[in-house]
C-alpha cells in the first residue's frame, strides 16, 4: 500500500493550512464547489479554480502557497495557453503528401492568416 504522506506532509503545516482553508473559501464563494482536504487531487484543483478565477484574492492566495510549496509550482504549467477556462490545444504539423505544398507556402500565399478561437483559419 502506497501513501501520499511526503506529498501532502505540507498540509501539516498551520500557515500552509491557513492558505489552504482560504483558498477553499474563495473557490466556494465564487464556483459554488466545496473541496475537502482529504481529496486526493486538492492541488491540481486548487489550481485548476485559482487559473479560471476573476477573483484576484484567490490568485494572490494561490501564488502565495505556491511561493511556499515548491511542489505545488509544478502542478500549474505556464506554457499551456488557455481560452475561457480550456487548454488550447497546440497546433497539428503539417500532413506529408496532398497538404505538402501548403507547408511550403504555395497555397496560402495571397491569403489572410487569422486565428478563430485558437485555430489558425486561412482567408
């Protein structure tokens, strides 16, 4: 049996705690979502709201806690973008045989490049 004790040891901490309880009140004032913190993935949840949050509460509490937890800096990748709450997938390459000319410009030249909601859209 495997235990999570080293990875949540942080909770034991009494101001990581506090941090902790006062992001739950934010996310519950706000998303109406209650998390426990016996839930198995409370941290990648607590940053899961504290991204889609307006509240710049919530956003000062989280980078806190995450200031003090190394670990918890992991959890939230910077590099993904995100539109309206929702990883933006990253762009397919280009496909070898039929597509293999617009890869090379040819096909697109003369045409306006615009981005629709996180897909590029030729016009």
């Amino acid at each position: 049996m495997t235990t999570k004790a080293p990875e949540r040891s942080w909770l034991l901490d009494p101001n990581l705690l506090k941090l902790v309880h006062q992001c739950r009140r934010l996310i519950r004032s706000e998303f109406g979502v209650k998390l426990h913190l016996t839930e198995d993935d409370l941290a990648a949840r607590l940053a899961t709201y504290a991204e889609q949050s307006r509240s710049p509460h919530l956003a000062n509490t989280w980078q806190a806690l995450k200031d003090k937890v190394p670990s918890l800096a992991a959890l939230e990748d910077s590099a993904k973008r995100n539109y309206r709450g929702q990883v933006i997938a990253d762009p397919e390459p280009p496909q070898q045989g039929e597509h293999a000319e617009a890869a090379d410009g040819d096909a697109t030249k003369g045409r306006k490049k615009v981005i629709y909601r996180g897909q590029v859209i030729y016009q």
